[in-house]
C-alpha cells in the first residue's frame, strides 16, 4: 500500500513537472555553425557552395538595393531642377510680359514706332537694341533688360544642368538592368545549391540563419521579434523567395522602408497568408497591390503585383493564390519582388518589421 502511494506520488510529481514544461518550456540553446558543419558532415562539398552562393547573393542584393537607391536620389534630383526650370520658364514669361507692355506704354506715347516686334520671343534681342527702348532705360527699361539677362541666364544653367542628371539617369539605368540581372542569377544559383543539401543539413543550415537574422533584428531594434498574428503561412512556396531583413533602410524622399521586399521569379504564385477578406488596387508607388484583412483583424499589405487572382472584397482561405509576383509601381525595372507589410492592429494601424515572422514560416 504505502508501495502504491509513493508510486502515485511520483507520477503526481512527474505529471506536474510535465506540465510546468509544457507551459515554460526550458529556452533551447541557439544553433552553433560547428553543429550545421557536423550535421552537414555527408554534404561538405554541396554546403561549401551554398554557403559561396549565399555570400554570393548578400553582395548583388547589397549592390541591387545601392542601385536603386542611387536611381531614387537621380530622379528626386531631376524631379528639382525640373521645377526650377518649369519656375524660371514663368519668371521669363513675366518679364518679357513686362518690356512688351512697356512697348506698347512707349508706342501709345508716340516714343516708339512699331510695337509689334516684341511680340514675338525671337525678337526681343532685336527689340533690346532699339534706341527707342534703350532711351526709356530711365523709365524702368534698364531694369527689365537686367532682368531678362540674368533670368535667361538661370535658365540656361539649368537647363543644362537638366540635361546632365538626365544623361546621368540614362547612364545608371542602364547599369541597374546589369545589376538586378546578376541579383536574380545570384538567388537562384542560392536556391539551387540549397536544394543540393541533405534534409537534415538543410534544416539546420536554415534555422541557423533563421536565428542570426533574429538576434541582428534583434540588436537593431528592440521591437523586432516574431508578431503573435496566429495560424499564419509563407506567402511563397518553400524554397522559391529570398529576403533579408531591410525594415527602416533609407528610401527616396526621406522616406523609410516599413516592410521586407521577397525576391522570387516573375509571375511567381503568392498566396494568402491567412485566411480573411481581400481588397485590390493599383496606384501610387506600390503599383498592383492587395490588403489582405485577416478574420482575426491583423492585415497584410502585397505590393508590386503582376496581377491579381482574386476580386475586390473577395474571401480568401489561408494557402489561396491570390496574385503573382511583379515590379509594378516604383518597383518597375528592377528584380520582381513583393514589398510585404505586416499591420498588427489593421490596415489603419502601424506596420511592425514582418521580417522575424516571415522568417519563422519560409525559411
């Protein structure tokens, strides 16, 4: 008897010890790269290539997102100098305005014969040498004669200051096709090195990375970490995307990146990472784009879409192809990519950096 009491005392105790478990499991210790080099002991020759492909990868991806911040600044740059011209064109207006009225003040005075000649742009040289103008110097002529000489000089400046951002743009657009060309080789000779790897290799390869990339999110901001957003999936198929985390990189117009950019092949299927009720549109710099409003109110916002697979208000079931990747928007030109958001509190609240979650369900 006392037998059976202590026995069911200590399954008591191993029940509760259980259970404490299984509510606080015990942290499990961060995979080391000695331990993937042990598990990769029958993939030596393959997990070498991944890991110069990956490497490979993370430096076109550096000089991919350098270029299209460079084309950024170019266009912002060009953007500028465009108004000052389209601002000096209307200076220049105002003042040739002025010396014909004054023509016209000068012929209706008897001062000046033919008023006609300043009427047109190409004559007003002509007209700025005429005694006639020249004598009304003392009346305000002088004034717009400096006027006009120092605004057609501004203009001109500009002008061909214009004309060299453009050549400049021109010259840099074409280097960034180069450039998003060997990107995309780049992730897909990663893609392809990884599938070289044995299972377990792989999967450990993967949570290794998968937990250097928390610890950085980590370390650079102290909100990073997985968002409790429930039953939730990768918007690509396994294996098919790569991304890093960027959340907070500089953007053009002092803007920030609020999202991860996910590179995948062209007209790639992505799919509902829940399930919920979408809304589709098109504009602005995320091009084709989806907010996808989870049934538990967390919304997921798709952008640069080569099209969609669902309509307006449509339900969706979590894994449902509901568009393809593109480079629709601001995106045009470069490697296809979704721009993926993660708004915790819906559509109208704050993004939060989706990268540790996304990480946590495609890698």
């Amino acid at each position: 008897m006392v037998s059976l009491k202590a026995h069911g005392r200590a399954l008591l105790f191993l029940t509760l010890i259980a259970l404490v478990l299984a509510l606080f499991p015990m942290p499990t210790e961060a995979v080391t790269r000695s331990q993937v080099d042990a598990a990769c002991d029958d993939s030596r020759e393959q997990l070498a290539e991944y890991r110069a492909a990956r490497a490979l990868y993370e430096e076109k991806d550096a000089e991919y997102w350098a270029v299209v911040e460079d084309l950024d600044e170019l266009e912002q740059k060009q953007g500028r100098i465009q108004g000052s011209v389209n601002s000096q064109t209307e200076d220049l207006g105002v003042i040739q305005d002025k010396i014909e009225e004054q023509a016209v003040q000068l012929y209706m005075m008897g001062g000046f014969s033919n008023p006609g000649i300043i009427l047109s742009a190409s004559s007003v040289d002509q007209f700025l040498t005429t005694s006639e103008f020249l004598s009304s110097a003392t009346v305000g002529g002088q004034q717009n004669i400096d006027d006009l000489i120092a605004a057609r000089g501004e203009y001109t400046r500009l002008q061909e200051t214009l004309d060299g951002v453009h050549t400049e743009l021109e010259v840099a657009q074409g280097e960034a096709e180069q450039v998003a060309a060997d990107h995309q080789a780049a992730m897909q000779a990663e893609q392809d090195a990884y599938s070289k790897l044995s299972t377990n290799c792989a999967n450990l390869q993967k949570q290794y990375e998968i937990e250097q990339a928390e610890a950085a999110a980590r370390a650079r901001q102290r909100a990073a970490g997985s968002v409790q957003v429930g039953s939730y999936i990768c918007p690509f198929t396994l294996g098919r995307t790569s991304f890093r985390d960027t959340w907070g990189a500089p953007r053009s117009g002092g803007r920030t990146h609020k999202g991860t950019d996910m590179f995948a092949a062209w007209h790639e299927p992505m799919y509902a990472v829940a399930s919920g009720r979408v809304a589709i549109a098109n504009y602005g710099l995320g091009g084709k784009v989806i907010w996808l409003t989870a049934d538990n109110g967390v919304a997921y916002y798709y952008a640069h879409l080569s099209g969609w697979n669902v309509s307006n208000g449509q339900r969706v079931s979590q894994g449902q192809t509901i568009g393809y990747n593109g480079d629709s928007g601001n995106a045009q030109g470069g490697s296809p990519h979704l721009h993926f958001q993660l708004h915790p509190n819906g559509r109208s609240g704050a993004p939060v950096n989706p990268y540790p979650t996304l990480a946590s369900a495609c890698k």
